[in-house]
C-alpha cells in the first residue's frame, strides 16, 4: 500500500452523483478509517463554504475544505485563508456580462456567507445555495466576493465553446482566472486562484507537501491539483483534458461510486 497523507477530493462529478447524491454512511466509515492510519481527508471544491456546510451535514468528520476553488481554506473548523475578488473587478465583470452573447441561464456571486444572484433570475430555482439572495446592483451586495459563476445549464452549448470563453475572459481581463466548472458554467476566480496553490498552502500549515497528496477531479478546474498531486486520479466520467494530464483513471465513473471504490482499494478500507 502507497502511503500517503492526505486525500484531496472535488465534490460535484467525483463524489456527487449526477443526482447530487452521496453514500453518506459510507464516506463517514472511509474518513474515519482515514483518519485511523492519520491521512487528512480535503475536499477542493468550487463550491461555496456555506454550500459545502450543507452538502456534508450528515458527515462531521469532514471539517477541511478548499472552497471556492481555493479562494477560502478552512481547516479542522477555522478559516486558515481567503482571497476575494477586487470590487471593481466585479463591477467590470458584470458590466462585460450584460454584452454576452447568448446570455447565461444564471449568474451568481459567491460571498462570504450566502451566494447573490442577479435579480433577472430570480425565477430560476436554485436548490444548491443554500442562503442565498438576490441583487440589482453590487451595492447592493454588502460581502466580500470569492466567485462569480456564469452557467448556461438550459441551453447546454457545446463544451468548446464554454472553453473557448473561458480563454476570452483569461485574455480580456488578466486579473482573473476563468475556468470550466462543469454543468455547462463557469467559475471566474481572482487571479492565481486555484485548487492546487490552495492545497500546496493548506498542507504545508499542516506540516506536510503536495507530493504527500493524492487528488481525485472530473474537469478543467481540477488541472492543477490533479497534475501538482503526488498522484492525480481522474473519473472515469472525467473531460478529456483532465483524463490526458492525470496520473490514473478510476475504475467506475461518479454513478457507480468511483471515488470511493478507488479510495478503499488504495488505502485497503474496509467498506
């Protein structure tokens, strides 16, 4: 058995099934069996801190979390580090936003402790923030802000073109870092923000390095962590640019338990 210590892994596409579901009682036998033989069990996620809160309710073991797709680390419950976005920044952005052709089916700031939503879209049921309001303007919007998403999950246009409009905002505005998030949306993080220099900060105030990391990812804004990882798994179900860069290739895909599948055979977890 390879000895590792620590595991890093994304949530939506990797532990989430396509209905957002998860075996809760099993993660929680995994973690703490984990936790037995001293590995740190992170979950690197783009989601919000206050999504992850909800969504690993049931799993209290589970306290480490590079949120926002690093922008915000809090470990064993205390936030070690954040990075928002520069309010004019997002002013700019959402001024660029208005010009977008087709426009997005949702657009949402991720705050420090609920998400915002541009008030155009307020019919648009949004299940997966928890707290949540709506803005007309960024006045409006009185907390420090991590992220904003721009998603197009009704009108599903193809992979390349949500790719090829990352690149475009990379290019157009050098302060930030666009990346794909999957679901048809994108995450614009401040520059310099991503999975892996918020791991690499994370494990060395917890005394360790990446290379003692092993990473599991679906999509684009898990390339960094997955190739900076000691050992970088990507899904079965994972973008073909992950799939190209990754170290291994699980097993089974998201909907056949592949993280957890590939995480008891590495670390011989009794199920």
């Amino acid at each position: 058995m390879e000895k590792w210590q620590y595991v890093a892994v994304d949530v939506d596409g990797t532990l989430l099934d396509d209905h957002d579901h998860y075996n809760v009682e099993r993660l929680n036998n995994d973690v703490q069996q984990l936790t037995a033989q001293g590995v740190h069990f992170i979950v690197a996620s783009g989601n919000s801190l206050d999504a992850l809160k909800a969504i690993f309710a049931g799993s209290p073991l589970v306290n480490t979390f590079v949120a926002e797709n690093g922008g915000r680390i809090i470990a064993d419950g205390y936030e070690r580090f954040s990075q928002p976005h520069d309010r004019q920044t997002i002013k700019h952005l959402l001024d660029w936003e208005r010009r977008l052709t087709p426009q997005p089916d949702l657009l949402s700031l991720s705050g420090a402790k609920q998400t915002f939503i541009a008030e155009r879209f307020e019919g648009v049921p949004v299940p997966y923030y928890p707290h949540h309001a709506y803005f007309k303007s960024l006045a409006d919007v009185g907390e420090p802000i991590f992220n904003l998403n721009l998603n197009w999950f009704k009108q599903r246009p193809a992979l390349s073109w949500i790719m090829s409009l990352a690149d475009q905002l990379n290019q157009r505005f050098p302060v930030v870092h666009a990346t794909y998030s999957g679901a048809y949306g994108i995450d614009v993080l401040p520059t310099g923000v991503n999975k892996a220099v918020g791991l690499a900060r994370l494990t060395k105030q917890l005394g360790g390095k990446l290379d003692e990391l092993v990473a599991f990812g679906d999509t684009a804004n898990d390339l960094e962590m997955i190739q900076a990882a000691g050992c970088g798994y990507a899904m079965k179900n994972a973008t073909s640019d992950l799939l190209t860069v990754a170290d291994r290739v699980t097993r089974d895909d998201n909907n056949h338990s592949g993280l957890l599948n590939e995480i008891e055979r590495l670390f011989e977890l009794t199920p």
